[in-house]
C-alpha cells in the first residue's frame, strides 16, 4: 500500500466514525443519513471499500458502510449489489459478517453509478440474506439443569388439574370463596 493510500484510507476512516459519533451525539436530532448516505464523501469512502476488497479480499471496510443503513432494509441489499457490481464477487450476508461466495459475477460490466444514484434507482435483483443457524440456541441452561428447546415438559397447574389434593372438591373450583 502506498503512502497515498495510507492516507486516503484514514481519511475515509476518520470521515466514517465521525457520522458515527454525530449519529449517537445529542446532535443526532439533526443529522441525516439519507443526505450523508447519498453524498459524494459518502460514495468515495464506499468505493475504497470496494476497491480494498477487490485488491485484498477484506471485506471490513464494507461493513463500516453498511453500518450506515438498518441490516436487511433496501438499502442495506442495494448496497450490497452496488459492491457486487463494483467488485465482480457475490458475497454471502449474514448479520454482522459478508463473505465473498464466487468470483466474476456477470454484473460488473453494468455498475458504473454513483452509490446515491443507484440507491435511489436500481430496481434488479437484491441479494439474499442467509439465516444464521445458530440464531436460536440448542440448549438452555436453567440453574443446574439442560433442556433440549425442543423438550416438552408435561406441567400440570394443580389449580386446574383432576390432581386433588386432600379435602373434597367443591364446585366452582379455586376462587369461588367457598371452603368445606
């Protein structure tokens, strides 16, 4: 990496935790992310990314972007088509991580727009968002004890159950003010 890219990288860094720290400041009531997300600052630090990731297969820098818009909106998949067509790779999203899948994908021949312009105007085919399995987990642990999720314990409320306990059973059930 040359010195110019050192330095247009901690730019583009720099440019992209400042948005951040303005989003969760007491200034965020007037911030803008559709105006910050459509500007000219904002496309030149999403083509780094691209172009980082094209030339060493990092996709860090795309996620910094990507932060930028709510996971699994438009946007967000927009976005990620633009850094398909800018990249030539097909990535794998999944939350908080993107993998490139395949190289030379058809699309870069088409993808030539400003990020805002193609935010505002594309209209093909979004990419997927592959579930995590391991959204839920396999096993909960409750004190000293593990249940399979899938585990059904057969409860009985003893209020509602034939189980009596001594005494007679009196019509109307538990509440009925009634005792014998």
């Amino acid at each position: 990496m040359t010195h110019g890219n050192k330095e247009q990288k901690n730019k583009f860094l720099q440019l992209l935790a400042l948005a951040h720290q303005i989003k969760k400041s007491e200034l965020a009531e007037f911030w803008s992310n559709d105006k910050f997300t459509h500007s000219l600052k904002f496309h030149q630090a999403a083509f780094f990314a691209a172009r980082h990731c094209k030339e060493h297969g990092d996709t860090t820098y795309m996620l910094k972007i990507l932060d930028f818009f709510c996971y699994g909106s438009i946007n967000y998949l927009k976005t990620v088509a633009w850094f398909e067509g800018r990249t030539g790779f097909n990535f794998e999203v999944t939350r908080n991580l993107i993998r490139i899948k395949t190289k030379n994908n058809k699309k870069i021949e088409e993808n030539f727009q400003v990020l805002g312009d193609f935010l505002k105007n594309y209209k093909g085919v979004l990419p997927v968002i592959e579930e995590n399995e391991l959204d839920e987990p396999e096993y909960i642990e409750d004190s000293n004890n593990i249940h399979s999720r899938r585990d059904s314990i057969d409860e009985f409320d003893l209020i509602d159950s034939p189980l009596r306990i001594a005494g007679k059973q009196v019509f109307g059930g538990y509440g009925t003010g009634k005792r014998r």
